[in-house]
C-alpha cells in the first residue's frame, strides 16, 4: 500500500469518526467533503452551503493525519511549513479556500490532494 493510500485511508477514518461525533445538519456529510466542490462549499465562509463546523472537522482530520504519517510512517511531507510559523485553523482554512477559488479547474478533484497543494503554494520548501 502506498503511503498516499494509507493517506487517504486514515483521513477517511478520521472523518468517519468525526462524523459520529457531529451533529446532524442539511449540509454536506463528511465523506461528501472529500469532493474538491463540497469542501469548497463547506469551507468558503461566502457560500450558501457554508458549515463551519465539518470544515474544521475536515481540515483536523487531514492535519492530524498528515502529522501522524509524518512522524510514524516517515512520509515526507510536499510543503514545509517553517518551524517558526505556526498555522492556526482559520489559517489553513483561509489558504484552502483561497487556492480552490484560485483553481476551479481542479474542483473535480480529491479535496485532501487540494489541501496539500494549497499548502505546497502557500508553504514551498526550499530545495
């Protein structure tokens, strides 16, 4: 199994468990979130479908379990966030939703992939 693979699995359970958690709504369940429109609609504090709630949900699942492959699996992460920089949830929401409005081509997309490249942008690391 990649580690990508093993990615998205552990992201998938951390919303899984999350979704347990959260109140019911009439807005996008959690596994629709992995839909690149979905997040975006969730996240973007502009749009009717709005939820602040499963957007964080989604962006702490996705961050935990980046971190954990980070540390446990030696996954080398594609963005390098320095080590002076510390990137608070409305941060990272704020830099998801401005790469997606960015990029509406890649919609169509995996939304965890469109997570990581948001933060390849706004966190290149040096080579």
């Amino acid at each position: 199994m990649t580690k990508i693979r093993a990615a998205l699995i552990a992201v998938g359970f951390s919303l899984a468990v999350v979704a347990i958690a959260s109140m019911p709504s009439a807005h996008a369940s959690m596994d629709e979130l992995l839909d690149g429109i979905v997040a975006l609609e969730a996240c973007d504090q502009s749009k009717e479908m709005h939820d602040e709630k499963k957007c964080e949900a989604f962006l702490v699942g996705v961050t935990a379990t980046l971190s954990w492959l980070q540390i446990y699996q030696n996954l080398e992460l594609t963005y390098c966030v320095p080590s002076t920089t510390v990137v608070r949830l409305p941060d990272q929401r704020d830099i998801f939703v401005k790469w997606m409005n960015q990029n509406p081509s890649q919609l169509h997309g995996h939304s965890v992939g469109l997570f990581v490249k948001s933060m390849e942008q706004a966190f290149p690391c040096n080579s």
